[in-house]
C-alpha cells in the first residue's frame, strides 16, 4: 500500500477527487479531500489528494508523506501561503507546533488511519518530524 500511495495514488487522486466531487479516491474508505495550493516557488496552483479528520470544526491534514525522509511537496506550499482550498472552501492552515497538542491530535489520526504509526516510525528513522496541519475557515 506505501508503494501504491507513494508513485501512483498522488497522481490519480486529486483528478479524481475533483471529478467526482471528493467521492472517490484511492483510498476507498478512508476520508480523503483535495487541498489545492499555491507553489511556494511558482505560484502556480497545486492540487494535491490528502487524509483527513475532523478535529471539532477544524479539518486536520498530516504531511506523512507516507513515512519518507522527505516532507511532501504540499507542505511547502502550505508553509509559504497559508490561505489554501480544501474540498472547495477557502480555509487557512496552521502547522501546529506545541507537542501537547500534537501528541492529542496524533491520537485521534492514529484512529482515522492507523498507518500513521508506521508513517512516523520510518520519518523518524530518517531524522524527520511529520508535520500536522489544521485548516480553520
């Protein structure tokens, strides 16, 4: 499945999200919504597939990047422009920072998907914090 989402469910994904209003993708039954940004460098627009939970009214997004030593292109866009679209809506993302809270929030993505385990012990093994991100409308 790593590989699957790695080299071939980054690809098909956001076409598909958008083509089926974000009721099919790759990850079948796991919730999944496209979050388009703008490149950091670019300043073209990116469209990028991505898991997500619900955190009250916040919607939570983690750059796992399936575990590799690498953050996802995404994040970086994130970083530079935090004024992002997730399943359509205009929202704001906020790279959380303060370990309480990651560590709550890491509980309840653990539940949602629990490769996100997996996910850090392979980033950390690559000296890499995986990034968690909440977008706020």
């Amino acid at each position: 499945m790593r590989f699957v989402s790695r080299h071939i469910g980054w690809k098909l994904d956001p076409f598909l999200l958008r083509v089926t209003g974000g009721r099919i993708s790759t990850t079948l039954f796991i919730a999944s919504g496209l979050l388009e940004t703008t490149g950091a460098r670019t300043g073209q627009p990116r469209r990028h597939a991505v898991i997500y939970f619900h955190d009250g009214e916040r919607v939570t997004i983690v750059a796992s990047n399936a575990g590799s030593a690498h953050h996802p292109a995404w994040y970086f866009n994130v970083k530079a422009r935090s004024d992002v679209m997730f399943a359509g809506t205009p929202m704001r993302a906020t790279v959380i920072e303060d370990e309480a809270e990651r560590d709550r929030l890491w509980k309840l993505a653990d539940n949602v998907f629990p490769a996100y385990a997996t996910y850090r012990r392979h980033a950390a093994e690559a000296n890499r914090t995986i990034p968690i991100i909440q977008l706020t409308g």
